[in-house]
C-alpha cells in the first residue's frame, strides 16, 4: 500500500509514514528535557500534470507553483500552507485530509485522479534557550507508479495522466543514473530542472539529508520488466552519496546570509552583460527564503489556526470522515458519497442530523453543498424521521429553462409528481451529473453485522459497490431533452423495425440511448456554460443504410453543431392516443409522444461514441479547471483560441498538424508537446488532407 495509509501505528494497515510519526512523538516525549520547547510544523502537497496543488489549503490551489532550492537551505515552494502541529493527533488528522483531498479535489466535480505524487514533509525545531536552534525536515515521497499505455488502455484525461508521470520517472531515472555515474556537476542545478519532480528531490540526492528508498516489486510474470526495471533504479540510487550536516543557524543568522548572498548575486547580475539563468533562479531562491525565515514562529501558530478552521468548514461541507469524529448509531441514516477512488471509497459521509437537510449549490441553504454540472441551487430535500424513515422530495424549479431538477434514485428520475418518495438502506441517488451516493440505515442488527460503528467500514463491509461508475452505468433517464429529440427522429424506424426484430435488439438500443443521452445533455450543459448560449452543441443522430433499411440496427454517432442564430423552437408533447400495439418499441414510442425536429444549425464534426465519450473527459477535466479558477472561463477559453490542438470541442485539422510540427522544428521537446503528438496520431478520425469545416474563433472562443 501507500506510505500514508491511514491508521494507528499498531495496526496491520497503517502505512509507513504514520508509523514513522508514531515513533518521533513517542522517543521526544521520553528523551527530550523539559526545558526543551519542540516546534512541529507539516507541509502537504501533489504534484499532478506538472502543477503543484497544496493539500492542506481551505480551497483549491493549484497552480504553476514555482519551486526555489537552495544548495545550503533545501527546497522553498511558493505559496505552501505551513500546518503548526502540536501532538500525534494533529499530525494524523492533517494526514487523513491531505490523503482524502488528494484524489477528491474536486469529489464536488469527482472529474480528477489520483494519479499523482504526493509529498509530505514534517519539521521539527529544538529551541532550548534564545540563542540554542536546532532543525530538521523529514520528506515522506509517495511516486505514482509508471504505467504501460497498451496494458492500461487508459484514454483522454487518463492517458495524458500517465504521459506526465511517465515523463517525470523518466527523467528521475535518468538523473538518477547520471549521479551514480559521476556525470553532474555538483555545484549545478540544470539536470535537475527538467520536471518540478527532480527539482523537488535534488536535496534528497545532492544536498543536506540522508535518504533512503523504498522500492516494490510484484511476484507476477508478466510483471517481470518492470521488477527487473525497479531493481536496476534501486542499485543506481544506492551508488549516490549525500552529504549530511547539523542545522544549528538560527532564522536570524539565516536571514542575514541570505541577504548577503542576495546583494552579491545583484551585484553580479547588474555587472553581466548577458543573462545568466543560473544566477537569477539562486537570487529567487534567496528572496523566497528570507520572506520564510522573517515570519515569526507565533504568526505561523495564528495563520495555522485560521487555516484550520477554514479546514474544518470545508471537510464539514464535502463531508470527510475525519471533520467531526462521527461512530454509527442505531437509526441514525447518513448518505455515503460514491467515488471510483477505492481508498476513499466511504470516506465522504453525510449525517442525517436534522429532521430536514437541503441539497443544492447554496452553501446558506443547504446542509449539503455541491459544486458540478446540472446543480441548481437547491435540488431535493431529504426528511428523516424519529425512526429511522428517509424521503426524498424535489424541490420546486428555480430554472429558466423549466426543466426539473435532475435527480435520480435507483437509476429512475424523480419527479414533482412523485412527492416525498421512501428511500432505503443501499439505495443510490444521483444528483445533477456528476454526484452519487447511497443511504445508509445503521439498525441494530446491521452494526452487529457489520462488526463496527465507524462509518467508512461500516459502508465498506455492507454496501456491494461504492463506486460511481457503476451507478452512473445503471441510469436509466428518459426526462432530458436530448433523449425526446433523438427518441422524437428514431419512433418511426422503431415502429417498422420492431414489427420483425428480435425484442432484445430493440431494448439493447434504448438502453444506449438512456445511457448515452444524459452524457450528451451534460456536455451541453458544460459548452453552454463555457462559451455561452452562442457556439456549439452536441446532438446525438443514428446512422442506418439507406439501401438496406430493414437491415441491422442503427449506428449512434454524436454531432458536433453551430447552434442557430433563431431561438430554437420548442419541443412540443403531444397527446396520443390510446390503442393496442404490437410490440415493445412501439409502446414506449406512444408512451413519449414527442415530435420535434432540430434546430441547431450545419455540422462540423461526426463522431462515434467512443470518440465523444473520450473527448467528453477532456471536456470534464477543463470545465473542472474553470471552476476552480472562478474567472469565468476567461482563462480556458484563452487558452484553447491560443493552442487549438488542446480543444476537445474541434476536430483536428491538416493546418493544426503543420502548426504542431513547426514548433516541434522550433522548441525543444516538452511533456505537452509529446502528448499532442500521441493524442493525435492515437486518433482514428484525424486524416491527413481532411479539412474539417471550421467555425471562427471569435464565434467560440470570445470572453
């Protein structure tokens, strides 16, 4: 498992870096003298796609965080929360919600990975009288491990994932061999700027420290080159000699190092007449470190306490385990929120307190807040009685667009028309796009089942599936707009088709169409929100030969549309009917109803499911990106005018691919450039001379 598995230090499951914990409080409780005043601080972060995210921060983070190191003074990054810790308890609860936020940054979007590696550092300070300092840095890393692309079949968002952890251990590996052999200089630092994780691990491998690797192995055959890979990196990192010294220099006598250090580099900078990059990220280092060093070890306890309480307001918010120290009790119902991350799998839960909690957008309304695609600011509200008796009613519409809120319990959309609906242990509903859960009733029987009163096992040993994409799998949603247009298109052929094929071929396509459609109104939903009410829309359209119409079932394709400059008519129901039909199509055809046509305007991409579902992950993964920036989208949509082989919205065309290989004429090689490449050519629908039709960039892509 992972060095920060969480746990006590006596149990089977606790990973490596609690232990560690466990046994640096324990010897300092018994060997240090009394007059000693320990000083503990923790720093928690993840390096994801070659941006830095801060685990520890009240709000998301994450951006190009610069990182600063210094030969004598290790590592400085901009913009880290320094945690001040007091005992074992502290620490491990700061462990157990970066280790939660790391995959669940976003569990409000649930549209990020794990994927990364991740980062602890814990400080200890020994000040035993003003003029006595004394300090060391324990770094716990955790490496994403490296995945093979044709065993893994990773796509989209996961496949460029694996291209920057891929890119980061290679170019670890490679500096790695070149320090057992001798080849870098040791008063240098360019080796090691290649990736932000070298740069983050020189101190480790050339500096003040002494370091050690903790390297796995798997006993499987087919595993075999990648045993034998790990091995021969581990024997490269054992040739590698550190350099440990006693940091016993007060900040003070820091500080002023360091500003004589910063008026020599000045001095040299002013005098050379041509850059120097070496010189000018030494300076930065300097400056970063002196703005450390200069807060004051009681501003650090005040800017901790501050954090934490907005820490606390948020674990509260996105329900993590460890936010109130919470144990099962009889009758007592709580949602558990569904994620495909299995070591959070339970760790999100939500009491039911109150008689009535809200759900929704409107963190002042609702006892439970989210954030994602499709949520209003008040969907449901969820009512629980003295007994144990959960409902769950829709709240009225707040929408322009007079469509219900999309709520969905079992895989079935719940309607105004419903009223309060009875919900039971281990059913699921699912909120807007992007969220699910499943309700746990602890009984007494139950508990005694389950032989815990802790949530997270409680849910883990009696729920079959807390993952998300089984649930999203089982939805069956006929209410979104999308599934009436196309169902509206297809009725007739259904109608003649059904009279002769087999009823299984009939329900298989109308499962597809329940599945697929919400995934197209989402991405609508998104584009709509991203570029606005002008631009693109996606249409789902079958596709069946016209010179055998009696044939095989229709193809799903999804259309990539300018919408029309007309307010598109509205999709009129109309009544049907009642009379006796012969088949299964053909009743849930009059049972809808619907006639419509479409009024979006020419096409400009046709793509298969898998392509779209491909694309709607990167779609996902930007729209995430926007959120957490809050400008607007301003920035996204900056950036896909300015690289348009970055948007997923657009085919790729022949001049896309001469722009792309000028620039790898004309720049060095980079992990985004690589993954360009492969994106590309991985692609089945790009065709060399093809030229898509295009929209202008001013019609998608303005502010």
């Amino acid at each position: 498992g992972s060095p920060f598995d969480p746990g006590s230090a006596q149990s089977e499951g606790a990973g490596l870096l609690p232990r560690f914990l466990h046994e640096v409080f324990e010897a300092h409780r018994r060997e240090l003298p009394q007059r000693t005043k320990p000083r503990y601080s923790v720093e928690f972060y993840e390096v994801y796609n070659e941006q830095i995210r801060d685990l520890l921060a009240a709000a998301s983070s994450e951006s190009s965080c610069k990182v600063h190191v210094h030969p004598k003074h290790g590592v400085r990054v901009e913009g880290l929360t320094m945690s001040v810790v007091s005992s074992l308890q502290e620490t491990n609860e700061l462990l157990n919600f970066g280790s939660q936020m790391r995959a669940v940054a976003a569990t409000t979007l649930n549209a990020r990975s794990s994927r990364s590696h991740a980062i602890f550092s814990f400080k200890f300070e020994n000040v035993e009288d003003p003029g006595s300092h004394r300090e060391s840095t324990v770094t716990f890393v955790d490496l994403a491990g490296r995945e093979d692309h044709r065993s893994s079949h990773n796509k989209a968002a996961q496949f460029r994932e694996m291209t920057f952890i891929n890119m980061s251990l290679f170019h670890l590996a490679h500096l790695i061999q070149k320090l057992s052999d001798g080849q870098v200089d040791p008063g240098s630092l360019a080796d090691f700027r290649n990736s932000k994780l070298t740069l983050l691990l020189s101190q480790a491998l050339v500096g003040n420290s002494r370091t050690a690797l903790v390297a796995t192995v798997a006993p499987l055959q087919s595993l075999f080159e990648d045993s034998a890979s790990t091995l021969s990196f581990a024997q490269s990192v054992k040739k590698i000699r550190t350099r440990p010294a006693v940091n016993n220099k007060t900040p003070t006598a820091v500080i002023k190092e360091l500003e004589a250090e910063v008026r020599r580099l000045q001095e040299e900078l002013g005098e050379s007449r041509t850059s120097v990059v070496e010189r000018e990220h030494e300076l930065l280092a300097a400056e970063a470190l002196i703005a450390h060093y200069r807060l004051s070890w009681e501003e650090a306890v005040l800017q901790s306490e501050q954090v934490g309480k907005l820490r606390s307001q948020l674990s509260k918010k996105l329900g993590l385990r460890d936010a109130e120290p919470r144990r099962c009790q009889a009758l007592q119902p709580f949602f558990t929120k569904l994620v495909d991350d299995p070591s959070l799998q339970g760790c999100c839960n939500f009491f039911l307190d109150r008689e009535l909690s809200r759900i929704g957008c409107d963190e002042q309304a609702c006892s439970i807040a989210l954030q994602g695609v499709g949520i209003r600011s008040q969907m449901c509200e969820v009512r629980c009685s003295a007994d144990g008796v959960v409902r769950i009613e829709l709240l009225p519409d707040d929408s322009s667009d007079g469509n219900a809120p999309r709520v969905l319990v079992n895989a079935r959309c719940l309607k105004h028309a419903d009223g309060p609906r009875v919900i039971e242990h281990g059913d699921c509903v699912v909120i807007g796009y992007a969220h699910g859960f499943r309700l746990l009733v602890p009984t007494k029987e139950r508990l005694m089942e389950a032989g815990t009163t802790d949530p997270r096992a409680f849910a883990r040993a009696l729920l079959p599936s807390l993952d998300l994409a089984s649930a999203v799998v089982e939805v069956s949603d006929e209410t979104g707009g999308q599934f009436r247009e196309v169902y509206s298109r297809l009725a007739p052929y259904l109608r003649e088709f059904g009279a002769r094929a087999p009823e299984g071929s009939i329900q298989s396509l109308l499962g597809t169409l329940q599945h697929v459609c919400p995934l197209v109104d989402e991405a609508n939903l998104i584009t709509s929100e991203v570029f606005g009410e002008r631009g693109l829309s996606f249409e789902l359209q079958a596709l069946t030969d016209v010179l055998n119409f009696e044939g095989d079932l229709p193809e799903l394709v999804v259309c990539a549309k300018v919408q029309s400059r007309m307010q598109p008519p509205q999709t009129q129901l109309q009544p049907v009917q009642q009379r006796s039909v012969a088949n299964p199509a053909k009743a849930a055809t009059e049972r809808l109803g619907v006639s419509g046509s479409s009024a979006s305007g020419p096409t400009l991409h046709v793509w298969p499911l898998e392509e779209f579902l491909a694309r709607l992950s990167e779609i996902r993964e930007l729209y995430q990106e926007g959120c957490e920036a809050q400008d607007g989208f301003t920035e996204v949509r900056k950036r896909l005018s300015t690289h348009p082989l970055l948007n997923p919205w657009q085919e790729t065309s022949f001049a896309d691919l001469k722009l792309l290989s000028e620039g790898i004429q004309n720049a060095p090689p980079s992990p985004a450039i690589i993954w360009f490449t492969r994106r590309l050519w991985s692609r089945s629908s790009v065709h060399i001379g093809q030229h898509p039709p295009r929209l202008p960039a001013t019609e998608i892509f303005a502010p």
